[in-house]
C-alpha cells in the first residue's frame, strides 16, 4: 500500500507538472524568444559552438568549485545533523534516503528557504546600483542556484561530487532555467534519463547543456540590470527603492522557481527509487 505522504506529494508534482504541460507563452515572451533566435542566427555555427562550449565549462567549474567550498561541508553537516532527528544512525549523505519523502522534503525546503533569503538579500544590492555589484550580480545568481540545487540533492542522499550526480544536477539546472514554456520536455527528457541509467557513477548521455533557448534566461538578467540602472536615481529617502525592489524580487523569482523544480525532481526521483510511484 503507498502511504498518505506519498500520495500527498505525488498530487502536488502532478499539479505542478499539469501547470507547466498546461503553459502558454504570452506574446511578449514569443517575440522576445524570436528576436533571440534571429539574434544567434546571425552568429556563425562555429562561434556559437565555442561560445556554449565555454559557458559550460564555467557552469562546469563553478559547481566544483562550490564543491569544495567550506560552505558545503558545514551544509553537509547541517543536512545531516538534521536529518538524525528523524534517524539517528545518520552517518553519511546516502543515509538520508532511508528517511520518507516527507521528511526529506521538510529538510529540503529548509535549505530552499535559506537559498531564497540569500538571492533576495543579493538582489536588492544589486539594485543599489553599484557598477561592481551589477557586474558580478550574473555569475553570483548562477552559482547560488547551482547550490541550489546541490542542496536539495545532498538532502535527498545524492552525493554531487560524483560525476554521474554533478552531471544530473546541472542538468536540472539547466531544465529549472530555460523558460516556462519549455520546462515540461526537459522534464520528461530528466526523467527518462535517470529511469534508463544502468551505471550509477558514470554519466553517458549528452554532456551539453547550454543552446540558444536557454539563452533567454541570462539575457533577462542582462535587462534586469539595464532597468536597475535607469531608475537607481529615483531616490526615497537617499535609497533607489525601485531599483532595490527590481534586484531584490527578480533574484529572488529565478530561485523560487529553481529550487520548485529542484525539489519536485528529487522527490519523484527518490519515490521511483523506492518503487512508490
């Protein structure tokens, strides 16, 4: 018999998954999204080429790097700390798969809110208007959404150095960051990625990630900061608050909606790898 809890959570995925098969793309989004690919059609194949091949690997990088950080390893042992709670022989991250849905989606969403308090805090700096801070506001919103989701994958008992993990969880990052109307495939592409996986430590499927539609994503931060820039001199009391609000909501949208996807991802993958789907 499937318990309550999974029940529970398997409605909230199919509700939200029935919201993203259910997406239509406004108008604004269309011509937004048509300019784009006319944009990078006009850039040789050989130029995109070298240009997404470098943008992988810094995504690449930089998920190392915060492997290594010290940032991790006291999130590790926060992850783990609290998941004795529930357990108390919690010795090492894949212990945590032996605790329930629920209660890893509650240490999960512990993570997530912190995660999303971070990108609100950064953005509204950003929104100060600072050239420095404007400048270094794209590769801090990436990297604290790739952490994101190394979180919510360490919670859920999924060690991400290991290459096959690191591989998935850019993946998510990819899918949780392409636009809206596109995310049900990449979806399905995840899903039927981890369902026909027969190496657990080695990833063999397409190891690139970033095209012309993913794209849009950065490039929205791109006029993000543009907007910040024109209203940073409408002052309130010695504080641009507008440009504030439009760093500080942006940031903090782009995680809610990373760290959803994040999370819905690891449930299902974790009620498949118990056999409660």
């Amino acid at each position: 018999m499937v318990p309550l809890s999974t029940k529970r959570v398997l409605e909230n995925i199919e509700k939200w998954r029935k919201r993203q098969i259910s997406y239509e793309a406004n108008d604004f989004e269309m011509v937004y999204s048509d300019w784009v690919q006319d944009s990078f059609n006009q850039i040789s194949p050989e130029w995109q080429e070298k240009f997404f091949s470098k943008l992988d690997d810094w995504l690449f990088h930089t998920h190392a790097f915060l492997q290594g950080t010290n940032f991790q390893t006291d999130a590790r042992e926060r992850i783990l700390t609290v998941g004795r709670i529930f357990q108390e022989d919690m010795k090492q991250m894949e212990d945590m798969k032996k605790l329930t849905v629920d209660q890893l989606t509650y240490i999960a969403d512990q993570q997530t809110a912190r995660s999303r308090l971070y990108s609100f805090a950064q953005g509204g700096l950003t929104g100060t208007g600072g050239l420095v801070l404007l400048g270094v506001d794209f590769p801090l919103m990436m990297g604290m959404n790739l952490r994101t989701i190394q979180l919510v994958g360490l919670t859920f008992g999924y060690e991400m150095n290991h290459p096959y993990e690191m591989m998935i969880s850019l993946k998510v990052f990819h899918a949780a960051t392409l636009p809206k109307r596109m995310q049900a495939k990449a979806w399905d592409e995840l899903i039927e990625e981890i369902g026909t996986n027969s190496l657990p430590f080695i990833y063999e499927g397409d190891d690139r990630l970033t095209e012309s539609t993913w794209i849009e994503q950065p490039l929205k931060q791109v006029f993000k900061s543009l907007f910040i820039l024109m209203f940073r001199k409408k002052l309130f009391q010695g504080i641009p608050l507008v440009s504030v609000a439009i760093g500080a909501q942006s940031n903090y949208n782009l995680t809610k909606r990373v760290s959803e996807f994040a999370t819905k991802f690891y449930q299902y993958r974790h009620l498949m790898e118990k056999g409660e789907l």
